[in-house]
C-alpha cells in the first residue's frame, strides 16, 4: 500500500507539507502559551515535531518551546533545551534572543 500525499503537498508538489500549517501549528501552541496554557502550548510543540520532522521552522519552533518552558517556570530545561539550539545553530538569527531567554552572554 503506498501512502497517500497529504493535501497540501499535493497542491503544492511538494514532498512535504506546505508552510502554511507548520505557521499554523506554531500559532496554535503560542496563543495557548500567550493564555499560560502551558501544558497545551508544550503538547501543540511536541506534536509540529512529529508532523514536521523536517520542517522549516524547526528554529522558531525550539525559540517557543524555550519560551514556554521559562513561562512554565521550567528554567532548568529551558537552558538545556537553550543551550543545545546555540551549539546546534550558532549563526541562526535567533540566537541573540535565545541567549537572553537562558541568560548566556553573548
């Protein structure tokens, strides 16, 4: 049985989904992060990492995780999770607001 496309990568040719739901799926978990529906927010988080393995706003969607993980009071896997993102994307445009978050100097 060969699986079938989803939608949007049918319309857009793409082997993967269209961005347009990886924004929507990172706006889901910040509004519910905005309402300090911590535990929602981390699951919307958890669930673009599996719909989205190789998605385009894997960077975004670390800097909201950290963000909810600091709302959450969660400070320590904040900085783990922090930390790993600035060895991993050194050069990323959201590095400077990644150190701020964990309280690294840059």
């Amino acid at each position: 049985v060969t699986p079938t496309p989803s939608k949007a990568a049918v319309a857009t040719g793409a082997s993967e989904p269209d961005i347009a739901l990886e924004i929507e799926a990172l706006d889901r978990a910040r509004r519910a992060s905005e309402r300090r529906d911590f535990s929602t927010a981390l699951g919307e988080l958890d669930r673009y990492d599996r719909e989205f393995k190789q998605g385009r706003l894997r960077q975004e969607a670390l800097l909201l995780r950290v963000q909810t993980l600091i709302g959450k009071g969660d400070i320590g896997a904040a900085r783990t999770l922090g930390t790993r993102f600035l060895s991993r994307y050194p050069k990323s445009p959201l590095a400077p607001r990644i150190q701020k978050l964990i309280g690294v100097a840059n």
